[in-house]
C-alpha cells in the first residue's frame, strides 16, 4: 500500500535537505543568527499543501520568492541537523484526496492542509492529539496565536474543543473593502469602521446605476454568489444571530435545527435583495476581476482579500490605489465573519512523534510566518505579526476580524452545511439574481425538513 501510495503521487517533488542547491544568496531569517537547537534524530515526513519549494518568481509583483527549500536549508537544517526531512508538495486540486491516502496508508507524519480537510480528519481518528506535546514543551507558546483561530476553530480544535489537534499557519482574509472613490463620485458617506448588514445594502443600492460622474455603470455589492463554504452566508447568520443549529459536532445526530426560524429569514431576505445589485457574474465567482484596481466599477465587496490592490502596490508603488480602496470589518456583531485557517497538523501514527513536533512546531512558528509574508504574501495566525509593512492594512484587518473570530455549526467543518446548506443557498441566491427567488419561508422549511431527516438517517 506505501508503494502504491507513493507511485500515485509521482508528481509529487520529493527532496532532502541535503539536496538543496541554487541559493539566492539573500536572508532569510531576519538578521537572526541560525544555532544548533538539538542533536536529536529522526525521519519526518511532511506533505505540504501548495508550498512552493523551488526559488521562482511572483507571478502578480514579478519580485523573486526564496523557495521552502533554501529556506529549510538555512535554518531548519542548521537547528536541527539530524532530523532528515522528506518533503512531498501536493496542488491544491487535489489535495484532499492525496492527503487522505498519505494518512490511510501511514505515508506521511505532518501535514500542512485546509482547515476543512483537518476537522474531518480528526473526526475520522487520522490525526493526533498534540495536548500532551504542548504541556511539556517549554519553548512552545501557545499564546503568541490569535486567541479566535487557536482556541475556537474547527480547524485546530476537537469539535467539542477540548482538545487540540492543529497548529494555525496561514490565514485566510476575508473582510469588506470599499472603494472611497465611487462614493465621493455617488456622493455617499463612506462605510462605518464596522458596518452591518443593512448600512452595506442600504449604500450599495445608492450607487448601482450610471456613474453621476463619469456616466459608467457601477454595482453597488459584489460577492462570490457560488463560495464552496459560504462565507458571506455564514457571516450574514452571524449579523443577524441566526445560529442554524445547536449541537455539538461531536454528538452530531442529536444536533437540534433552526434552519427556518425568523432570523434566517432575515437572513434570505437580505440576501434576495442584494443579489439584484452585482454584476451577473458573480452567481459564478466573476464580474469583480478589476476591484481593487483603477478600472473598478464595484463600490463595495464583501469577503475580498486586497489582494489586488497590494500586489499593484508591491510591483508598482502604486500608493494611490492603496489609498483609494479601504478595508473594514465584516459583518458580525463584532466585526466577525468566517475565518478560514489552514493549519499543520500531526498524522495519528506518526513515525517519529517527538521529531515530527519539532518540525511541525517551526513551520508555525514566528520565523516561518515571516518567511511566508514577506515572500508569498501569506497572511499569519500571530498576535504580533509586527514584520507586516505599514502599508498591508488588509493583512492587518484581517487579523483584528480572526483575533474575534469564532465557530459556529454554519461552518464547513459541518458535514451537512456543506453538502446541502451551501449549496442550497447558492442556488437561492442563483434564483434571486434572476428575479425568482423562491418563497422564503417554504425555502427554509424544506431545508430544515431536509437536515432533520440527515439527521434521523445518522447511525
């Protein structure tokens, strides 16, 4: 079965450390003098989930990235100079499928992969607790992560979360971004610090139609109409305290619903009439290619990245888009919405469980972190990322929307939110951008009938 495993994964770049050529000569570590840490052995395997390894180019900014391998050779292997690394870098097309068979089949020790892939891992009895190895590891602090994705994430904790089974690496930004110069054009007063659900709609219905100015059509709202996990819908449930289901995912047969209460209603209805004000497209995740840019035609996009607009920054100095185009906090109370978090995480049976902790401990840590920023754009999982650049302000809304960060049952890591409820509501708000929107309270009701026979139907 491990030969089968590793001939399926072929493509897969395996390398040592040892291996390591093609320097860039640059430094990676921040001015910090690299030290022998310990002389303990070991063989770890980690299969990492889109990292690359190679020294390249960025395709956005076309400044040059130091690889994970220079990377590892300048610091990890220097720490710890008898641990061998066997490294596996899998697509993220088809990780989940690849990361399962590693795990079955024993191919792999850590793992870096979606927070999603993770929370159903540990439910399956494939990943290890790592409660015990933080107790006893002094060096290890666990208070340098934000206290939202450390401590109340599907994607770190146990669904009942009292244990602990993912480390969070990289983070995933999804916040409100406006662009200050469609509502000086429409002449409307820019968006709240945090702004609900109802301040978004009302000003984004004042600035769909013909630019005032430059006679341009422009679209008040924009958001991914078609999102796999729903990100905007569960940020919506929060505004709106329409939890959906109470239970725990650990006891998930006897979960109780509220998919039709009168706050999902409020939910859907706020969703009918937003989905008459973006470009078509976005039932399908498109129309908002130029937000963030100067041809942007879209006042206001909820769970977007800055993406765009810092990578212009980055390759062009274009401070003048920085300043056009502000990021706020979502839409729940708090200005939370749905984290994503992509942790690191131990496989159950692991080879060599001490190594496999030292590795899986500096890949999370501060060093790694910035490592990742400064040449991916990777957003950290810490309280004080402090290497950020002034400029990031997007980086830095999204840690203050993770820092409150929490979850709820509307979550991915729910196996029927995400097999029928996502899905359920993207074709809502498909039928409501055409004008046929079905009757919401019957809508609900069958989706509630629906979760409660799943759940009747669970051994």
């Amino acid at each position: 079965m491990k030969k089968a495993v590793l001939l399926i994964l072929s493509f897969v770049l395996v390398f040592t450390l040892a291996a390591c050529s093609g320097s860039s000569g640059k430094d990676v570590t921040g001015g910090v003098t690299i030290e022998k840490v310990s002389d303990m052995e070991g063989t770890v395997r980690v299969a990492l989930a889109g990292w690359q390894l190679d020294n390249g180019i960025d395709a956005l900014t076309g400044n040059p990235t130091i690889g994970l391998n220079e990377y590892l050779d300048k610091t990890f292997k220097k720490m710890y100079p008898n641990i061998k690394l066997e490294v596996y870098q899998i697509p993220w097309e088809n990780v989940k499928a690849k990361q399962t068979a590693m795990l079955l089949s024993g191919d792999a020790d850590v793992l870096y992969t979606g927070g999603a892939f993770a929370s159903q891992w540990y439910q399956e009895g494939l990943l290890r607790d790592l409660d015990d190895l933080i107790e006893k590891d002094t060096s290890f602090d666990p208070s340098i992560y934000l206290e939202g994705i450390m401590n109340n994430s599907y994607s770190t904790k146990s669904p009942d979360g009292s244990k602990q089974f993912g480390i969070p690496a990289v983070l995933g930004r999804r916040m409100t971004i406006y662009d200050k110069k469609l509502f000086e054009d429409w002449g409307v007063e820019t968006l709240s610090a945090q702004p609900g659900p109802d301040e978004i709609l009302e000003k984004a219905k004042q600035m769909t139609g013909k630019n005032p100015k430059t006679g341009e059509d422009n679209f008040g709202l924009y958001w991914s109409g078609n999102s796999l996990n729903g990100s905007t819908f569960v940020a919506l449930t929060l505004a709106y305290g329409a939890k959906g289901a109470e239970g725990s995912l650990k006891d998930i047969k006897n979960i109780k619903w509220h998919l039709n209460s009168p706050e999902m209603v409020k939910v859907l209805e706020w969703l009918k009439e937003a989905a008459q004000l973006p470009p078509a497209g976005f039932v399908n995740a498109q129309g908002a290619e130029n937000f963030g840019l100067e041809k942007n035609n879209i006042a206001i996009a909820l769970d977007s990245t800055g993406g765009s607009t810092m990578s212009e920054y980055r390759s062009k100095q274009n401070k003048e888009l920085l300043d056009r185009f502000e990021p706020v906090l979502n839409m729940g109370p708090k200005g939370e919405g749905w984290v994503a978090v992509d942790p690191f995480i131990m496989a159950k049976n692991a080879k060599d469980v001490d190594a496999s902790w030292e590795v899986l401990k500096f890949l999370t840590s501060y060093m790694t972190q910035k490592y990742m920023y400064e040449n991916f754009s990777s957003t950290p999982t810490l309280k004080n990322a402090d290497f950020v650049t002034p400029e990031d302000k997007f980086v830095k809304k999204a840690l203050e929307i993770a820092d409150v960060g929490h979850s709820e049952l509307m979550d991915e890591a729910n196996p029927f939110y995400m097999s029928d409820i996502a899905p359920a509501i993207n074709g809502f708000i498909s039928q409501a951008a055409s004008g046929n929107a079905p009757d919401i309270q019957k809508f609900l009701d069958d989706l509630q009938a629906r979760a409660e026979k799943w759940s009747a139907n669970l051994k």
